[in-house]
C-alpha cells in the first residue's frame, strides 16, 4: 500500500506533465489543464428543449387512468410533462416540472408536504372540487391558480359529480440540484378541514387577474402582463399574460426558464425556430435563452411559471430583445 507521504513525494519529484497527472489521480485532483471539457462558456447554454404538451390528449390519458388506477395506488393521478432529452425522466426544464392531474368524484389525494414549492391551475372542475392547505379547506374554481408553499400540508378531494383536472407546478428538479428534499405523508389520509376560505394569500382566482389585465400598462418588452404576488412564491414567479387577437409579441430571450400554459383563446409560440401552436388547456416549455415569441389567432390570456425569482436574488437574471424575423 502507497503510503501518504510516498504520494505527496511523488507528487513533488513528479520528472514530467503526464507524471504529475498520474500521482494527481489517486488523491482525486484534477489539473486545470486537463480539464475534460470547459466549465465557464461565452453564453448560456441547455440541453433542455422546447416541447408542447396538449390538453386533449393529457385529458384522454388521464381518463383512462381514472379506470385503470384509484388514488391510493397512485398517490396522485398525474401525467407529467417529460423534456425529450435523451434520459430524462422527470424534469420540464432545469428548474421545473409540470404535470397534468385529475381525481375522480368520491376520491380523496393524502395529505402529504415537501419542501418543494407547488402550486396548480385549475382546469375544469365541478362543485365540491376542493384541496385543504394547513387545515384550511379551498373550493376549487375554473381558472384558479392554487399555492402550497413548501412544507405547507396538503391533500385534495372530490365530493362533486364530475372529475376535476388541474396543472400543478413544482421546483422539485431545483431542490434536486441543491439537495435540501423532505417529504412525509399525514398520518390518517387526508387532514381534516378546521376552516374553509376562499379568502386567502393561497388562491389567486381568474376574474380578479382578468380585471387586472384591463389596465395593464405594456412592460419596457411589450407585454401586457401582471404579476401574481411580488413574488407569490420564492423561487418562482407566475405571471397571467394577455395577447389581443390577431397581435404578435416581439423576439425576446431570457435566462429564465419558462412555462406556459393557455388559460384561453389560440396561437402560436415561435422558439429558437420551432413554431408551436396552442389552444386553452395546452402548455408548452421555453428553456433558458431561447428566443421566442407570441402570436395570438384569438384573445388569449397565458399562464406563465418561472424561476425568475430564484435568478435575479442570485444576480443571474438577464433579457433582451430580439431583432424581429
């Protein structure tokens, strides 16, 4: 066995480059000069793509499992929205994941926290939809953006007589990177309502966004556009963005890393070339700077989610226009 004080000789009388590296090896140094491949590039780079994942075909997929899979065996009945990366299995993009989810009348989602941050746009659901946050039981409405900031209790119900359908949002592939993850289910199921209340720092309900778009003032890149919360949740920020029909947005890039979903009307998003077209329901990914831009065929109000937060507390964060097409 090579002692320590032979490696740190070695290391010292090393005669060549190539010996050097080779007494370097085994203590698990790497010369910066050999490094395999760069760790600092001009611009900002992702192997993450655009991709568009469309509600029709999420909805069918998820009815299907409403025969094939109760709540129990699933934990929660949803679909998420998988980058095509050659192996990835999980993320959206870097920071973020989505999924489409749905739970049938009768059933109840456990109650269970993490230290991810989450949150859910609603789709359709009948009365009686609801989810309960630390005890407090929150009737979902259409249109509804939901929070469950991390560590936050949370489970969903259906006593209503038709399935509901959301889109949640999580930082789960951020706390992945940095490692910070806790999870534990409630002992029980699903936690008991102690309150029920529509009225509080959890619900951002659509009308009260719709009406805030009225008198949005054009922001220095041009979109009408208002933020839920300042921010509603801290590593991410979410956004409800209205197109008027027949209008296109301009070209911009950002550092951010971006989902969109189509609250309503149609259009198209044109990413790094790729032209992708929406309908309500649909969501779609734009990954850190990738230029893009909007055009709406009909009135449309989009949902985005971004970890803008997380990007400019760190001083990361940059946008800029893009010479128009």
């Amino acid at each position: 066995m090579t002692s320590a004080l032979d490696m740190t000789s070695a290391l010292a009388d090393a005669p060549s480059l190539e010996a050097l590296r080779g007494a370097l090896d085994p203590l698990d140094f790497m010369a910066g000069w050999n490094k395999h491949e760069p760790s600092l590039w001009k611009e900002p780079r992702t192997r993450y793509k655009p991709a568009l994942w469309r509600w029709a075909d999420a909805k069918a997929g998820l009815d299907a499992a409403g025969r094939l899979i109760n709540a129990e065996q699933a934990e929660r009945r949803n679909l998420f929205m998988v980058n095509p990366l050659e192996g990835n299995h999980y993320d959206t993009l870097r920071t973020l994941v989505s999924a489409y989810q749905m739970i049938l009348p009768g059933e109840e989602a456990r109650t269970h926290r993490h230290s991810p941050n989450a949150l859910r746009l609603v789709l359709e659901c009948a009365e009686d939809c609801f989810t309960i946050v630390d005890g407090v039981r929150i009737d979902m409405r259409p249109g509804d953006v939901l929070l469950t900031p991390g560590m936050c209790w949370h489970g969903h119900g259906n006593q209503g007589k038709r399935p509901g359908y959301w889109i949640d949002y999580l930082d789960v592939p951020l706390v992945h990177l940095i490692e910070p993850m806790f999870f534990d289910h409630w002992d029980g199921g699903l936690q008991a309502a102690s309150s029920a209340s529509r009225d509080n720092p959890w619900v951002y309900p659509l009308a009260a966004q719709l009406e805030r778009l009225k008198s949005a003032a054009p922001d220095p890149f041009g979109r009408l556009r208002v933020e839920l919360g300042a921010p509603a949740m801290p590593t991410t920020g979410l956004y409800m963005e209205k197109l008027a029909a027949g209008t296109a947005g301009r070209p911009l890039r950002a550092t951010e890393n971006q989902i969109f979903t189509a609250v309503s009307g149609a259009g198209s998003t044109r990413i790094a070339g790729q032209t992708f077209e929406w309908r309500r329901g649909d969501t779609f990914c734009i990954p850190s700077w990738h230029g893009f831009s909007h055009e709406a065929r009909e009135a449309s109000v989009l949902f985005c989610v971004s970890d803008y937060p997380v990007q400019s507390k760190l001083g990361f964060f940059r946008i800029e226009n893009l010479p128009s097409a």
